[in-house]
C-alpha cells in the first residue's frame, strides 16, 4: 500500500520526531491559522470596486518564460563548482542587466553536508531601488548534483536538469523582470536567485539534516545584500512549471506570513486559478523562505508544487533525471507569473 504521508513534508506521523526538533531549532509553534473568522479578510472584502485604483497589469508572456528556462537548462546541470554554473550565473546576471534591474552579485562560500566547499552566488535584481515599500521575489537557481530519487539506483549520483526543480522559478521571475524594464511597478521589487538549495543530504545517505539544504538563503539572510535590506513581504517560487501543478498553503508560509498567501490564492481565484491554487494545507516545506522569515524578519510565503499522490509530496520528477525541459507546461507558468504580477502592480 502507497503510504498517503510522505517523508519530505514532514507531515506523517512517523517523522513526529523530526517536527519537534525542527520546531524547537527554529523556535515556531506548530500553528495553523485558519482561514476562518479573519477581520482582515472580512475588512479586504468590504472594499468595494469604487475605491480600487484602475491599474493596468502587463500581460505575463509564458512563451517567454518558458525561453528563459530553457536556456538555463541548455547549460547543462547546474551544480555548484562546475563550469555550467558558472555560465548560469553569468547569463543570469547579464539578463537582469539588460532588463534594467540594479545588479548585485554576493560571492560566497558554505560548506556542504560532506565538507565540499561549495562557491554560490546569490544573484538580486532590484527594481525602483529607492522606493519604501517593497517586495522580494525569489527562488533558487542551482540545480541539484543527485538524482537520488529517480526509480533507477544506478542514476542517484547523476546530477540533474532540474528544469522544474530550480530553472521555472528563475524563468517565471526573468519574465516579470522583462516586463518591469518595460511598465515600471509602483513598489520597489527586489529579485533574489539563491544559490545552493539543492545541495541538501541525499537520501542514499539515510541520514537527514535540514539546515544542509537552502546554504545561499541562510548565507544572504545572514549577510543581507544590500546591507540593511528589508522588504514588506516576499514569495518564494519554487517548482512552479510542470503539468497539472497543484500549490497549496504550505505550513511556515501559513505561519509567518498568513495574509500574504491569502491574498495570493485570493488573487489566482480571481483570475481563474482556483484549480491550481487550492486552498488547503500543504504540509510544511524546508526551503529558502525560512531563513528569510527567521532571520530578516521579513514575512515570506512559498509556492511550492505539492502533491499528496506522490511518495515525496512534491512533483512527480522530483529530484529524478526526467526533471527535464520536458516536463514544462506553458499554462502553469502562466497561472503563475500572470498570478504574482497581479499581486505585485496592485500594491
Ligand atoms: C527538503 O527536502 C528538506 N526540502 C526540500 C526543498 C527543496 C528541494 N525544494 C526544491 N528542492
Ligand atoms: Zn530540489
């Protein structure tokens, strides 16, 4: 029988244990906040239309995001300390360059879980730098050195495309940039591509240690870039390009940041993608917005592809060989992209 918990989420009863520790290392009660009986949800929906500013959103071109993806993944794996890594890192830049963002790069080093020193570069493009209100849009951009999931062993040491896992966040935010070069937003926007993510404990190694994944996020919420930086909130994307997604209301971002997933599944209901964006909860996910709401305090959600029917709870290719350019649809980085535009021009 397929067990209906899986490992990854942390949410099977089994991995209890696990949860305590988490909890008391990261010192957050296991709450959920529930969508009921919310003033500020009750205050948002009395707004009436009247009052709303006319705002003109640019349209997201998925076509675009998809080119933009692709040719993150025609670098080949891009594992930390290799030289597609380095040619990543350099189009990256250059891409945010020319979409007119103000380019930082912060060079770092972390150790990994084996004691290989891992060089990262954390990539931020920021746009309308002097504006108060802000937002940080971001996700990782290295892909990960095991396909230690994959149903074949012998491919657990193959390092992988991660055309989904990695490459469909940065495609769906070069887009955004894109068109933030052209129609500037009313608030400041800082994107954020967080190198080594995907570097985390493999799972041939039977051992499991949640601070050996999301090392670029810990680095920079440890050592912000620029210094002093703080934002409103931020929106994590991480996984938002395969067939048939499904985001859910992962636990943290619940935690920390409830009004904002609310107002993004609120604003993908809006525009039709209530069928993707599913209001329930969706298990608890170590990833790279945890050391942003830990450390910088600021309050970031993360869409996060969840599904209950597979073993990990993620995507069905995930962290296998087939997390390749083939497994990239055009209508979910659409629901995506067009979702967080919406959320970002009506600020
Ligand atoms: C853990 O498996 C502990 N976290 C998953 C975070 C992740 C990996 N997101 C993409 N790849
Ligand atoms: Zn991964």
């Amino acid at each position: 029988m397929v067990n209906p918990y899986n490992k990854y989420l942390k949410t099977a009863p089994m991995t209890f244990k696990k949860i305590q520790i988490m909890v008391i290392l990261l010192s957050v009660p296991l709450l959920w906040n529930g969508c009921k009986n919310d003033p500020k949800n009750a205050e948002d929906s009395q707004e009436s239309d009247a009052n709303k500013k006319q705002i003109v959103v640019p349209q997201f071109n998925a076509d675009s995001a998809y080119q933009f993806i692709k040719k993150q993944v025609d670098f080949g794996p891009r594992v930390p300390n290799t030289e597609a890594h380095v040619q990543a890192a350099n189009y990256l830049t250059k891409t945010l360059q020319r979409f007119k963002a103000n380019v930082l790069v912060q060079e770092f080093q972390q150790r990994a879980y084996n004691g290989t020193v891992l060089n990262g570069k954390n990539i931020i493009g920021q746009y309308n730098p002097q504006a108060k209100k802000r937002v940080l849009l971001a996700s990782h951009w290295d892909s990960r050195p095991y396909a230690d999931h994959d149903a074949n062993e012998a491919n657990h040491h193959t390092p992988i495309d991660g055309a989904n896992d990695g490459a469909s966040g940065v495609g769906v935010l070069l887009e955004m940039a894109r068109l933030m070069a052209e129609s500037a937003s009313t608030v400041g926007v800082d994107i954020v591509f967080f190198d080594l993510e995907d570097y985390g404990i493999p799972a041939f190694e039977n051992e499991s240690d949640n601070f050996s994944w999301a090392l670029g996020s810990q680095y920079w919420a440890k050592n912000p870039l620029p210094m002093g930086y703080s934002a409103n909130y931020g929106i994590l994307l991480d996984m938002v390009g395969a067939s048939d997604a499904t985001f859910k209301m992962e636990h943290y971002s619940m935690f920390y940041a409830p009004e904002i997933v609310r107002k993004v599944w609120r604003q993908a209901g809006i525009l039709g993608y209530g069928s993707a964006f599913i209001m329930e909860d969706g298990g608890m996910v170590m990833d790279d917005h945890i050391p942003v709401n830990e450390f910088m305090k600021i309050p970031m959600i993360d869409i996060i592809h969840y599904d209950q029917s597979t073993e990990s709870g993620f995507f069905p290719h995930w962290h296998t060989i087939t997390d390749n350019i083939e497994q990239i649809d055009k209508t979910t980085l659409l629901m995506v992209g067009e979702t967080v535009m919406h959320v970002v021009y009506n600020e």
